[in-house]
C-alpha cells in the first residue's frame, strides 16, 4: 500500500490561504530518502509549486537530482521579483516535518545563485530555521558511492 489513511501529515509552519494535499507528497515506500520542497509566496500568502527530489537510476551519472535544486531552478525561471521562499523538509514515519540541511553541492548552489536568506527547513518546534549549515556534509550518494 503506498499510503496509509490514518497518517495526518503536519501542516507547514506558514499562514496559507489554501492548504496543500500532502498525500501526494507522503509516501510509506519513501518517506526515509524523499526530500520535499515548497515554494512560498510570502505577499500572496500561497504555496506556488511544490515537489521532491528525484532518483536518476543507474544509468546517469548523477545519483539523484536534490530538491534545493528543484526549487532553485524553478525560482529562477518563475521569480524573476525575488519574492518567493523554499522550504526545504522530510517526513518521518508518522508523519511529521523533519528538518532537512542541505549538502555541500547545494550549499555551492544556494550560495551561486544568492539564496542564502530565502531558503529555509522546519525544525523539531515546527518552526522555520535557515538551510544552510557552517559545515555541510556531503551528499549520501557520494558516501555511498566512494565508500566514505
């Protein structure tokens, strides 16, 4: 079964003025390795797009395509007035906000790109703490793949 009715999913720490349907979101089959993100409109006060990250499979060279890149990409396609926020989090098993940092390549793009103050995870008190960490790990896939 991919999802179970009786998980409620925690509400993101943002006023909006329609909620967003987290069943499409939250998953038993992969709860543990998806990581979500949400694009907010602080002025309109709505949740523009939202999405998560993707594997790629075996056959790329790249293992996954991380969800702050999602998320970066569409801002910069979309928020040409810099307006928008990203927030950045994963569910647990019962479906709550997880706090998500971001890996040392997103780090590299968040700070390219000049996102360091408009993206953000939730943390454990629900509420909304920035992304970015002074020491970033690397990406899971890259442990996993070189053996670190």
């Amino acid at each position: 079964m991919d999802t179970d009715p009786s998980v409620e999913c925690n509400p993101l720490p943002i006023k909006v003025k329609q909620p967003i349907d987290y069943s499409r979101l939250f998953s038993f089959i992969n709860y543990s390795v998806s990581v979500n993100f949400y694009i907010y409109d602080k002025r309109r006060k709505t949740i523009v797009h939202y999405g998560s990250s993707k594997p790629c499979g075996c056959n790329n060279r790249r293992s996954s395509i991380h969800a702050e890149q999602l998320a970066i990409e569409y801002c910069l396609k979309y928020d040409k007035r810099q307006k928008y926020i990203i927030i950045i989090s994963k569910f647990t098993k019962d479906g709550k906000h997880k706090p998500k940092k971001s890996c040392a390549s997103c780090c590299q793009l968040i700070q390219k790109y000049n996102f360091q103050n408009r993206i953000f995870t939730i943390d454990e008190d629900n509420e909304l703490i920035p992304a970015m960490s002074s020491k970033p790990e690397m990406c899971l896939a890259y442990k996993i793949k070189y053996g670190l």
